[in-house]
C-alpha cells in the first residue's frame, strides 16, 4: 500500500554520561577474559549509558526492578521531551502544532504511557491524538512509522510525530554472566522523533530548502522458528526482567534480508541496485555484516548504520532514526533517489519501508 506522507524532520537525544567498553567493564569490576572479549570486540566504541550510583566502596550494586522502571520512567521523559522539541524545530513548528504523538520503548512499563506524560510535562495540547506501541523491540519504529503514516493519510495537513524512547540503562541485569554480557555490552540509552505529515509542499532545514521523503510502502516478515531468539522476559534468578539475545540470530536475520527487501521491491520497477541511501538498524556487528553480505550491499551504504553503532551502541527502536538524521546531515540525497528503511528484533521480525525523495 502506498501513502503520500512524508519524513519532515527527525531529532535525536540521549542522556547525559558516555562511556567506552572499557570504562563499563571496569565501572563493574568485570574481569572474566571471554566477557570482556565480547565487550572489546563489538566495534563500539562508546555508548551513553545511566549506571547505578557507586557507594562508599566504589561499588556499583545493580538496581532493584522497582528503581529502573523509576529510571525508565526519568530518563524517557527526559531524552523524549528533548529528541521531539529537536525534531519540531528541524520542521519549523511548535508543540502545539503536533495533533498525534506515538511513543515507542520497549525498556520499561508505564501506566499511562510516556505519551500522555509528555503531553503533560511539555504542555502539548490536551487534544492531541496518542498512541504507545511497547514491548515490540528494536524494531518498533518502523511498525509505528507505518500506523502514524495511515494516521497522517486519514488527517491530511495535520503534524504527527514518532518518538521512539529507549532507556537501556533501566534494562540491564548485571551478573557477569556470558547471556547478560552479550546483551549489556551492546546497548546505550537514546531517543529519536521523526516528524509525518501527509501532502506537504516542502519543509525548511538548518535555512535551506529541502524536498521531504515520500513514504512509499511497508513490507514485514516474521521468522516464526525464531521466536524466542530475541525476548525479553522475567530473570526469576535476578528478580527482574531480563533481555536475552541468542547468538545465532545475525545468521537467522541475514538469511532473511533478501526475502522482505524483495518483497518490498516487488511490484515497484525497483531493483536493489535503485536503491541509493540505506538506513539499516545498527543492532550489532555481527547483525549488520549479515544484513551486508545478504544484500550485497557496500560498506559505505551502511557508513550510518556503523557510525551510530560506534558511537552509540545499539539505541533499539530509534537507532533507524539516528542514521536517518547523520543521512540529512550529509547533505547528499537528491529529488527522485529511493531508499530502504530496516529495522529487525523479536518475533523474530523484520521491518522495512521504502521512500522516495
């Protein structure tokens, strides 16, 4: 199905305190070699991350579930009122010009949802539509991408915003075990929002005149088999939840790439080698040089899927949105030039859209 919305803008945020591997490593005193390979050997190289308080000691103790749902509860609120003011400042408009608000995160449970506590810590207006899509993953953006892209559709003229929220910090499970390490070496706290509305002329950035990015079509594909490699469930060990991550699943999502850009080529006229700018979820080394591999693409199509995975780790579902916005700031797309939005993450799912300048 296609829709005539567009990608307006995008602003991204993340919380105030970064850290390389090795200083995470340390800041826990983990020592065991095969857990600080896996750290060492991510090809990131620093991620913003919120750790528990050191005691008298030096000591950081893990945090009890109710102080990181209080943690996912702060940080969200934070880092989302800053990556959606960023975003509405990119496009030239104002809190009050946003008529629906759909908040994603998957790093934390909050009745009511972070959508309507944003409305009221930044004074949005009480009217303003709202959807919050949690517990998805990391690929959630791109399924609330396609909800509000239909939302926009049906409410031509109107501003709507995606706000993916992802306080990683408030995730962690720290017992230095090879399960935890695979999942606490890997992810860093961000936000990203991206601005939709449907028929829009042009939109100003940064003083200059740009065309925005049409969205075109969605295509999905769900690994059934796979649907416990990517979960994030209750430790009863831990007495918390825990994610968990099973090492298999770059080799299960890369040999399923080709079958959902296929699909979301099918019908188009388009061939992969058309498509000129890829925006693939930065969900790990391994993940991203499978996805690489099985579609042929180059390194340099993936330069901002690799770059926010370095400087950020994996951010979840906003990670799409903080390559999107290193896209813009580049400077290079040009009217007519399509391109591929990936995103993948439990289910196991893959997402894809696909968009025309």
């Amino acid at each position: 199905m296609t829709t005539d919305t567009a990608l307006l803008g995008v602003g991204t945020a993340v919380t105030a305190t970064s850290y390389t591997q090795l200083e995470v490593l340390d800041a826990f005193g983990i020592t065991d070699p095969k857990v600080r390979s896996v750290f060492l050997n991510s090809a990131i190289e620093r991620r913003n991350l919120t750790l528990p308080p050191q005691d008298a000691h030096g000591v950081r103790t893990p945090e009890e579930q109710g102080d990181l749902l209080d943690k996912h509860k702060a940080l969200a609120l934070e880092m989302g009122g800053e990556a959606l003011r960023s975003c509405l400042k990119e496009v030239g408009a104002e809190l009050a010009d946003v008529r629906h608000l759909c908040c994603v995160t998957s790093t934390g449970l909050l009745t009511p949802g972070i959508s309507a506590l944003l409305i009221r810590e930044l004074g949005l207006d009480r009217h303003c539509s709202r959807t919050d899509i949690v517990g998805m993953g990391c690929n959630a953006g791109l399924n609330a991408l396609g909800v509000v892209a239909g939302w926009s559709v049906a409410h031509p003229g109107e501003l709507a915003v995606v706000l993916c929220v992802e306080a990683c910090s408030a995730a962690y499970t720290v017992d230095g075990t090879m399960r935890t390490a695979v999942v606490n070496s890997l992810f860093g706290d961000g936000a990203a929002a991206v601005a939709l509305r449907a028929d829009p002329d042009m939109t100003v950035r940064q003083d200059r005149t740009v065309a925005a990015p049409s969205v075109l079509k969605f295509a999905s594909c769900v690994i059934p088999e796979a649907v416990d490699a990517m979960r994030y469930d209750w430790d009863r060990e831990q007495s918390r939840f825990s994610f968990y991550l099973d090492p298999q699943i770059p080799y299960v999502v890369g040999a399923h790439a080709e079958l959902v850009v296929d699909r979301l080529l099918a019908g188009t006229g388009l061939r992969r080698s058309d498509i000129r700018h890829w925006l693939v979820h930065s969900g790990g080394k391994k993940v991203i040089d499978a996805v690489v591999v099985n579609l042929g693409l180059t390194r340099h199509d993936v330069r901002h899927t690799v770059g926010v995975l370095r400087d950020h780790g994996n951010v979840s579902s906003g990670s799409f949105l903080f390559s999107y916005a290193r896209l813009l700031e580049e400077g290079v797309t040009r009217p007519g030039e399509y391109g591929v939005l990936m995103t993948m993450g439990p289910g196991s799912t893959i997402e894809t859209a696909l968009i025309r300048w």
